[in-house]
C-alpha cells in the first residue's frame, strides 16, 4: 500500500450505492479526473463502470470498453442460475441436470467451476458454491419479505437441516476433456454469487492488462479493480460505514494496482419483527454469519478478493488472519456491528 497526500478520487464501496466520486478536497495539489468512462445496468444485475485514466484516445477507449463488455456479458449469461438463454448451457441449466446427466458447457464455465473448488479448498468450506440448496431457501424468504414484510419468515429449521446434507462440493463433477459439468446430488445445486462477479471482473482486467493499458479502474457492483495507479499516484478508496446513518467513510485508504471488495451484512437483507437477516450464511450454522458488519479485503485478483470477503466474513478474525496468513498478499479490514475498525499492517490509512 501506498502512501500520500495527493488524492485521485473517492470509490464508494456499498454495493448497492457504489460509485466513484471525484477528490472534493481542495488543497490537493493534484486530482487526476478520468479520460474516459463507461457506465453499465446489464451485467450481474447491478450498476458497473469502466474508467480510463490513461492517456488513451476515445476510440481505444471505446474499443476497450466493448471487449470488456462481450466478456462480461458472456460470464453474466454462464453464471446465471435464474435465466436460460438461447444456445447457452448455463448454471441454470447444470443445476436443472443435477442427478440426471453431466452437461457439455463453455471452457469459460469449466475453468470458473474449477476455480471455485479451489476456492473452497483455500477457505476451509466457507466459501462453497454448492450451498444453493441452503441459499435458495434464504433468497425465498428475503423475496417473500419484499412482497408481504408483515408475514416475513426465516427458513424452517428442519427444511434447512435438510438442505444442509446436500452441499457437498465433491458432487460437483468436472470433465475438463469432456468440457461436462454434473451434479452428481439430485438435490445440490451451485450458487456462485459469492464469488462469479469477482472472477468476471479479474477475466476483464486480464484483457485489459494484455493490451497494455496503465491506468483503469473497473467497478462492477462494488467489486473494485485497479489497474495500475492515478497517474504515478495511488487511488484513494472509501471504505462505506455499515452503519448507514452515518455520513463519512469508515476508512479511507491509499491504493494501487489491487482489488478491494466487501462483504457487509447491509448490503441484501431482510426483517422478521425486530431482527435483521442479511444474505451471507456461515455454512456452520446455516443462518446468517454473525462475526462482522462488514469485512474489505485487498489483494490483486479480485477473484480471490472476492471469494475471501464471503469466507473472512463468516469466521472470526483470528481465524481469518490465520487463513490470510497463508495466502501472499492480502489485506483485510474488519468491522464489527458495534464498529469496531481493526486491519492487517499492509494497509495505508489516509489520516
Ligand atoms: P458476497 O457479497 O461476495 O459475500 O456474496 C454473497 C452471495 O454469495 C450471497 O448473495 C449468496 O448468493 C452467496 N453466499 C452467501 N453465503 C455464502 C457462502 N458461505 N458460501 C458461498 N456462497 C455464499
Ligand atoms: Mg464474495
């Protein structure tokens, strides 16, 4: 991490609200304004943007900008477990094979699964794309309460004891000759929210890198990617305060050529009476993780930031430095419900 007066710009780093805001703080001596920039509504459901800081001309940048587009379009339409779509064999569709026949998909979607155990290997099992079956019964309730809040519900325990028993990534069958995938649980099913749109957003990064490029950022959802730094400067990033009410970042912090995302219980949730229930289960207790408000983790592949903000943010945090420990690279910053900020000694804090 890097540290320095001169500011490039804020990112926000809710989800829901994220956007990039140019430096307000006039005695800077430098704020570097993007080239050019890009804003999208059609990948993962959510708002991303692609910005140019280089020195690139409008027509490189648009040429960038399309590439980037096709991919991500390509890996919303793979990932999906919800939609089908014409000629695609999907997420939707291996799920809708589980127990029945492997299904011939996409390298793209073959190397992401792939990845995805490796994730889950990486993270103990907290980060396991084969929990659909439990995550399916707390999206019913969520969608449920969105409808009728006055008869919101949480997840029968029996039902989700049971859907527990069918969460075993080993089910999940990958022929890479083959190009199959097969579930091999009638009654497993995958859901790689914790970890597709990273992975997507690190795909686009490396085409962007293969074409040389110095200074972009992508945002797509929240998921921040950096390439590069501000002009020989690093960015500086806003890290949002989960509690709402609030009017200032929880931290501000200097980085460059990394990723940053976040997991936080505010970003999708639910109420039934008094309590909240957001969308991150620890697969411990198959209810939502109770640990933290929000975890940011740091690292270059926003792949791996991705899957480690789920995983940080359902264990405690001297289990999840022990888990960092093992991996190069990493930096994290917890916040408690109560809002308590505690971080890893690589990050550099704007005072
Ligand atoms: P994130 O915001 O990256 O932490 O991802 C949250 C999303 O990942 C949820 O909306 C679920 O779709 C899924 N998810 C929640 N908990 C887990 C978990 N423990 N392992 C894998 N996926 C999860
Ligand atoms: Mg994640």
């Amino acid at each position: 991490m890097f540290k320095t007066r001169i500011c490039g710009f804020l990112v926000c780093m809710a989800v829901l609200f994220s956007s990039l805001f140019s430096c307000q703080n006039a005695s800077d001596s430098k704020t570097n304004s993007p080239s050019h920039q890009k804003t999208y509504y059609s990948f993962f459901d959510t708002e991303s943007r692609i910005y140019s800081y280089g020195n690139d001309t409008k027509a490189e940048f648009e040429a960038n900008a399309s590439g980037i587009e096709a991919l991500l379009t390509e890996y919303h339409r793979l990932m999906d477990i919800y939609f089908s779509y014409a000629g695609v064999n999907n997420l939707k569709t291996v799920n809708e094979n589980a127990g029945v026949e492997p299904v011939k998909v996409d390298k793209k979607l073959v190397d992401f699964l792939k990845y995805c155990k490796e994730v889950y290997s990486i993270t103990n099992g907290a980060t396991n794309i084969a929990m659909g079956s439990v995550l399916s019964l707390w999206h019913e309730c969520r969608e449920e309460a969105k409808s009728s809040p006055e008869s919101a519900r949480i997840p029968d325990a029996d039902e989700l004891a049971e859907a527990t028993k069918h969460t075993d990534i080993n089910d999940l069958i990958i022929d890479e000759e083959a190009c199959t995938v097969y579930i091999a649980d009638p009654k497993m099913s995958l859901d790689v929210g914790a970890v597709g749109k990273g992975y997507a957003t690190e795909r686009a990064a490396q085409m962007l890198i293969e074409k040389g490029v110095s200074s972009y950022v992508l945002n797509i959802g929240g998921n921040i990617r950096m390439i590069g730094d501000n002009g020989g400067e690093p960015w500086t990033v806003g890290i949002t305060n989960p509690d709402k009410t609030a009017d200032s970042f929880a931290k501000t912090v200097y980085v460059k050529n990394t990723s940053l995302v976040t997991s936080g219980n505010y970003e999708r949730f639910y109420t039934v009476g008094t309590e909240s229930y957001h969308h991150i289960i620890d697969p411990k207790t198959n209810m939502p993780s109770v640990y933290f408000a929000s975890v940011s983790v740091f690292t270059e592949d926003s792949g791996l930031a991705d899957a480690l903000s789920t995983a940080l943010f359902c264990m405690s945090e001297s289990d999840g430095r022990s888990l960092i420990d093992t991996i190069d690279g990493v930096d994290v910053i917890w916040i408690t419900q109560s809002g308590t900020v505690t971080m890893t000694d690589g990050i550099a804090v704007k005072d």
